[in-house]
C-alpha cells in the first residue's frame, strides 16, 4: 500500500509524506491558494548521508501567472468537492483517474488485473 498524506497548515506551510512498503519520503514547504488551484514551493531539503536522491530538491521550478502576478512553484494540486487532485507535472493537466492492480479479474473468469479508478486526495479533519 503507497499513500500520499498532504497537510495544509493555515500559517501557509505544509508538510508532504509519502510512504508505502519499505519507502518513506517527506518534505516541508509554502503553499499559495489561487483560485481552485495550490501552488506549491518545497523547502530546501537537510542533506543526510543516508538518502541518495532528493527528488523535491531535483523538480523544476515553474511560473504561472495568476491575474497578472507571477507565482512560482514545484508541484500543483487542484481544489474541488473538498478533495484535492495532483496534476501532471509536465502539462499541468488535472489527474482525475489512475490506472491500478486488483487482485480480482475484471470479469469472473477473464479479463485484466488493472482498471482506472478515480484518484485524488481525500480530506481528513
């Protein structure tokens, strides 16, 4: 099981996490909220013997220009229905769907192990 836990803090920092089976990754960083979309900008990360790769540090910086003010960031989420949705990092474009494994068929007997399932992140508290 993976799972991404974003925590929006109303001071306009935030905390990302994500973990899943033997990985663990997490970044602190300041977010903006323009309109239903959240420009987020990732802290620069504490350099550690141990981690090889720092992906949050590696992700390019983009501008956007939001009623004529330019807003930079790393990562963009969209708001919506009390949920937030990742974006693509190359288009922008909002991911509403994602393709996963299932144990079960898609049919009894034949069928694939993957089918597309809505994606977002839910809203807890």
């Amino acid at each position: 099981m993976f799972g991404t836990t974003v925590r929006l803090r109303s001071d306009s920092t935030l905390q990302y996490v994500f973990q899943g089976d033997l990985l663990y990754d997490s970044a602190a960083g300041h977010y903006q909220v323009r309109g239903n979309k959240v420009y987020v900008l990732f802290d620069k990360e504490v350099r550690d013997t141990g981690k090889l790769y720092y992906r949050f540090d590696n992700m390019p910086l983009r501008t956007a220009t939001y009623k004529g003010a330019p807003v930079q960031y790393k990562l963009l989420l969209y708001c919506g229905h009390h949920k937030l949705f990742p974006a693509y990092a190359a288009t922008g474009k909002k991911i509403t769907s994602a393709r996963r494994y299932s144990r079960r068929r898609k049919y009894l007997l034949f069928g694939s192990h993957y089918y597309s399932r809505r994606y977002y992140y839910r809203r807890t508290g």
